[in-house]
C-alpha cells in the first residue's frame, strides 16, 4: 500500500513500527521534540550534499534538487506504484539473491517527493532516519537513490547511568546519536539508581522514576532501538576501599570478605580494586531478583545483562560461608539461579564472559579472562546465556569467541575505546557461527557521550589527536557506525595519514575497486562530477583538506573519504640558559568525591611540590584523588615534526608552550593519545597535567621524529628545569 507523508507526519513511521513490536503505545508522546529533529536533522549544514552516516550500502548522488515530500513507503513483494516499480528496476541484479534483508530498504528522493520500498516496519524506519540527515530548507535537498541493510542483527551500546537529571541529554543521544548510527540495542547499567517499590530501603534518593525510564522506553522504540537494564551482580560493587555501592551499604551482611589472595592485588590502587556481594548470603539473591523484576517491569524488557564481569573477591577464605569452596561451582550456581528466575518470566539473560574464559590458556591474562579459577563455570551453565565478550586491545588473535561458540553460546563481541583493538575484534570475529553483532561499550555516563558528540567543539584541531571522554564517544559512534556496513568497493584510501608537514607532501588515492573514477576536491567541500579527476599523486605546498569519491558517469558515489593537512611551521626553542636536569612537579589533593577531569589547576594551590628526573608518580602522596603538573623544558635533537604520545590512568594533558599537543583527559583506564607539533632544535617549555580518581595510576610520555624512527619513551636526558 502507497502511504503519502506529510513532514509532520514522520514521527508516525516510527511510532508504527514500534507499536507492531508491541513495545510503544501511539498516544503516549515524549518531551522531546522529536518531530523536529526528524525533519531538521541532528546538525545543521549549508552543503546540500553532505555524508550519510553510516553510508549506505548502495547507491549515488544525483543532479539537481530533490524533495523528502511526500514520503511514502511501500512494502517489497506488493509495490504498485510507477515510482516504486522504477526504484526496485533500479537496484535489479545489485541485492542480495535472496533479496533484501531484514531492516533493509530502498530510497529515492526525487523532485517529486521521496519513495520507499522497505522490507518491513523496521526497514522503513531506518529509511526515514537516513532521510532526516539531509537539508530540509526548499531547494537544498539533494536527489539520490539508496539501498540499505545491516552487515549485523545486533548493533548495540552500553552505557553507564548518568541519573535522571541528565534525561534531557540521554534522549538527545538516543535520537540523534543512536538514531543515526542505527543502533538497535541500548544496554543501559542503571544498577540500584532507581526508585524501587519492592524494597524501600533500596530506594535511591534522586533516583529514576517509572515516569523518568518511561521517557527511555518511548524515545527508544521511536527509533527501533531495544533497551536492556543492567545490575552489574557480584563483584563491581562500589569503586575502592571506602565505597561499597549501594546494596552493601543497605545490606552490609551481604558483602564477601576478601582475603588478600586475588588477583587485583596486582593492578588496582594499592591492593583493592571494588567490592563484592556473597553469592551465599541468605536473602541476597531473592533481593536482587524482586530488583531486576521491577527494573523489567518499568523498562518493559525483554532481557536482562546482570554485568558479573571482573569478579575477584569470590570463594574468599575470609568469608565464613564461601571459605574453601569450589570458585566455579559457585559461580555456576550464581548464574543458574539468575538464568532461571529470568527464563521463568520470559526474559533472556546477557552477561560479561570474562570469568568463564581461562586466563592463562587463552593469553588474555587475569582482566579480560579468570585466574581465580571460576572458568570451568562455562561447562555447568545453560548455553541460552548471551556472552558479551569483551576485549579491548588489538590482538593476533581472539580465541575466546571460538571458545563460546565452540560451547554452544550465542556471543555478543564486545569493544570500547580502541578504534585500533575495535577493528582487529571485529575483523577477527565477525561473520563465525553463533557471533550477534557488535556491542560498543563507552564506560563512562551516559550524558558525557551527548556532551562529546552533540555540544562540546572538537578538543583539538585536526592535526592532534582528542582521547578522553571524546575519544571513546567518537570510537562508539564510528563501532556503530560499522556494524551497519558499508560500501567496500567505494572506498577510497588516502595516504599518508599523518596530517603534518613543513615544506610539502604529496598525497595519493586509492580505491578498493581498481576501476573505479576518483574525483576530488581541495578545500573540503563534497566531490562531484565535474571535480577534478585523481590520475596522479597530488603535492601539497599549502594546508588543504582532501576530500575524495568515487563518480561513474554523472552519479555520484554516496562515499566520500577525507583527510586534512596542514602547513606547520615549526616552533622557535625557549631562551632556557640557566637550567639543570629534570623537571619540576606540583602535586595537589582533590575533593573527596574526586575530579572526572582535568582542574584548572592555576586556581588552585599545591599541597606538595618537588622535582623528578621524568613523569614518575611516585610523589603521590596517596593512591587516590590527586592531581600532578609537571613542568620544565623538553629538549629535541633536530628541526622537524615530532610524534608525542601521551599515555595515562586516568586523565592528562601535554603542552608544549602554551599550545595543547595531546588532550587526554577523562576518567580512562592506561590510554595512550599521539599528538603531533613541529619543533626546531633545543629547549622548549613543556607541561604535563595529570590526575588520578581511583584504580591504576599510570604516565608516561613516548616521542618519535627525526633521528627516532620507532616510538619510545622519552629519556630522562632529554627533560630540563630551570
């Protein structure tokens, strides 16, 4: 059936394809304006032709102006108008052969209004949050022709609560983020920051609300997305020593004791790293099951994660009820008894897979794997449990998803703030039997990622590198991106990647298919026909962003690859005459709730000062809640561009003068964020800000240049103070 569309009448699509989910009610309307967004898109451009995120499958820019209405939507198998027959002709022999997938779809937006031929609700949803990133003002709306469909079932993020003061911001990730990604699960870790009936004494103050989650429901099945609670269970209670969480602030009698025996004696802040309930205490369990049913109950679930990730105070021999026994059975027994109660009510349950797996046989260590001896739990657990396995490095090889699958799970890859490590997991496990999809994890709340992404400027130009709570947003929106899919034969590789040059550079394009006509621009607007055509390497002499397609004939290929270059000149040393090796450092006590990011530490005044002969932390007068700025000069060899590498747990930032050359701030476990700065030979005044909330407390400061062909640590000679 042909359904016409008028602007105002979009939101209906969603609503539509929600409601036959039977997860929305139409008369029920968020606060946020959604409608609006829908039709003016998440970002206002002047471009009329602007990159579609994520790019689609298939398809071309066409010439001239085109119009997004009407819109109607038509279903494949019953197409019957001469617009529709003419869009499904168009794509004849170029979709799959047993045809368009689920969430997949056909667009074309023409002079006369736009036309869809989904493959169900789902799909011409996805068309309509394709349709709202272009132009709406008359006239500015380009014409094109789209076919799409997902690589993957499941596209998902997980977040941290960020409370229900940030409502506001968590609907703006949801629709103009999540949306646009096409996201179709949101997995968010409320844990106990809810207002629970069942047990009142669990309560939190200033928690959510049924009619707070409500709004997460509506804005969720607007955009398709599935949303899942989260109690993270066992181990993650609380964050150090002094912070249990919640539930064994209530119920102090639920805690397992730890004894000093387990492995995060080796990486968390001094020798503990979280708490742990006891899998044994009386009333626990039935506790947190009246918990989660509520929680499911107000997020209208259909599944559950209940975290398990990272526990390390388990079998503990100072605890009275688990001392001496068996660490996987009673992991095993744990999860049996979650499985049931959630399979009982009709709800699948998802947890972290990181205690089933063995650390010493896989590589992956005691983090990421079990070295307390809960990984034959795997053999004695029910195989309907979906695995979110996570791993964030770039590694050789990921055995563990052959491992889940090998065992009969359904295994959910797992990746966060690596973009380096996201793409090695997904290259390495996508597309094997029993793999879902791809679940990006930001691990930090969930209004930061809409701060990032939606209103705070970029923190660096684009010759540095940002890393922090914008690095791992831009991460998540590029991993959700990806699990849609794309086009690979229209990609297109421009080299070098390094964006920095003095005299010149020259600059090359290659595309995936070897056939294909590369036209390009300079100055960063979006190719077209009549571009100029790549036919050679192209030489840089001025700062220029290159802006790359893919054209056949007059159609315009829908992908575009850019890179920006600039024209540095380098900095003059400092006059630093009288100085004498090492640097200077100033350490300062935060608040006790702790700093998330840098302070402007100018404002404050130091508790301790000293020197030291490189970025060394072993000052810090406690393993928590402080901050150090080191201060001095830095001395290079030669004239020319230099690669710094500023690597931290938690947050920092590198200055050299008064320019930011690397900004890695953020709560973060040890990251390392390259900048790049050109400098002529001497001394030049440099900073470091750090600072440390809670866990690991790491720095370190790597270079590479001219005359330091591999990157490695900056030697104490090379550090000077006045």
């Amino acid at each position: 059936m042909v359904r016409p569309l008028a602007p105002g009448l979009i939101l209906a699509l969603a609503v539509c394809a929600a409601t036959a989910a039977g997860t929305a009610n139409p008369a029920e309307k968020s606060d946020y304006d959604f409608n609006a967004a829908l039709i003016a898109g998440p970002v206002a451009q002047p471009a009329a032709r602007r990159a579609l995120v994520p790019i689609p499958r298939l398809g071309e820019w066409l010439e001239g102006a085109g119009s997004a209405t009407p819109f109607t939507v038509e279903r494949v198998g019953a197409v019957k108008s001469p617009a529709g027959k003419a869009l499904v002709k168009a794509f004849a022999g170029r979709l799959p052969a047993a045809g368009l997938p689920a969430e997949g779809y056909l667009l074309e937006v023409g002079a006369a209004g736009a036309v869809v031929v989904a493959k169900d609700d789902a799909g011409a949803l996805r068309a309509a949050q394709t349709l709202r990133q272009l132009p709406s003002e008359p006239g500015a709306c380009p014409r094109l022709r789209v076919a799409d469909w997902p690589d993957l079932k499941w596209r998902g993020l997980h977040v941290l609560d960020s409370g229900p003061d940030s409502l506001p911001r968590i609907l703006r990730l949801i629709h103009e983020v999540l949306a646009r990604e096409k996201c179709n699960v949101f997995i968010y870790e409320i844990d106990f920051n809810y207002r629970f009936d069942s047990h009142p004494e669990m309560a939190a103050p200033g928690g959510w609300t049924r009619t707070q989650v409500g709004e997460l429901v509506r804005a969720c099945a607007e955009e398709g997305i599935r949303l899942i609670p989260q109690i993270n269970c066992l181990g993650h209670q609380g964050w150090g020593r002094e912070d249990p969480g919640r539930l064994l602030t209530v119920h102090p009698e639920f805690e397992e004791i730890p004894d000093g025996k387990i492995p995060q004696t080796q990486t968390a802040s001094g020798d503990f790293y979280c708490h742990s309930w006891c899998p044994r205490a009386p009333g626990c369990h039935q506790l947190v099951f009246d918990l989660a049913d509520e929680l499911l109950d107000a997020f209208q679930s259909d599944a559950f994660h209940v975290g398990m990730d990272e526990v390390f105070i388990i079998a503990s021999d100072a605890c009275p009820r688990c001392k001496g026994g068996n660490p996987a059975e009673i992991l095993a027994k744990t999860l049996n008894e979650f499985h049931d109660h959630l399979k009982a009510k009709g709800r699948t349950m998802l947890m972290w897979g990181d205690r089933l797996l063995d650390g010493k046989a896989t590589g992956y260590g005691d983090w990421d794997a079990s070295t307390n001896g809960t990984a034959p739990a795997i053999n004695m657990i029910p195989k309907d449990i979906v695995i979110c396995d996570w791993h964030y490095d770039a590694r050789d090889s990921y055995p563990s998803v052959g491992i889940f699958a090998k065992k009969g799970f359904q295994v959910w890859p797992t990746v966060y703030s690596s973009l380096r490590g996201a793409r090695a997991f997904m290259a390495a496990s996508l597309g094997k039997p029993k793999v879902l999809g791809v679940l990006t994890s930001i691990w930090i709340p969930a209004d930061r990622m809409t701060v990032a992404l939606l209103e705070e400027p970029p923190a660096q130009p684009r010759r540095r590198h940002g890393g922090g709570e914008a690095g791992i947003s831009r991460t998540a929106a590029t991993g959700l991106a990806e699990a849609w899919g794309g086009p690979e034969k229209e990609r297109i590789a421009i080299r070098p990647e390094k964006p920095g040059f003095l005299d010149s550079v020259t600059v090359t394009m290659k595309p995936a298919d070897r056939d294909a006509v590369i036209r390009y621009t300079l100055d960063g607007s979006l190719p077209g026909a009549d571009s100029p055509r790549y036919t050679s390497p192209v030489r840089l002499e001025t700062s220029a962003t290159v802006t790359a397609t893919v054209v056949r004939g007059k159609a315009v290929s829908l992908w575009t690859a850019e890179r920006t270059y600039e024209k540095l000149v380098p900095r003059e040393p400092d006059g630093a005459a009288a100085v004498t090796p090492g640097l200077n450092w100033a350490v300062y006590l935060s608040p006790e709730a702790g700093w998330e990011r840098l302070p402007d530490f100018a404002k404050l005044t130091p508790d301790k000062s000293g020197t030291a002969t490189v970025f060394d932390l072993a000052m810090a007068p406690r393993a928590e809640n402080y901050g150090v700025v080191f201060t001095g000069f830095v001395e290079v060899p030669r004239d020319g561009l230099y690669v710094f590498t500023l690597s931290s747990d938690d947050g920092s930032r590198l200055m050299i003068g008064d320019q930011v050359v690397v900004n890695n701030d953020g709560l973060h476990q040890m990251e390392g964020v390259p900048g790049e700065i050109a400098l002529k030979a001497g001394k030049h005044a440099v900073k470091v800000l750090f600072f440390q909330k809670e866990g690991g407390a790491e720095l370190e400061l790597a270079w590479e240049g001219p005359g330091i062909k591999k990157r490695r640590e900056v030697p104490a000679s090379a550090f000077w103070r006045p």
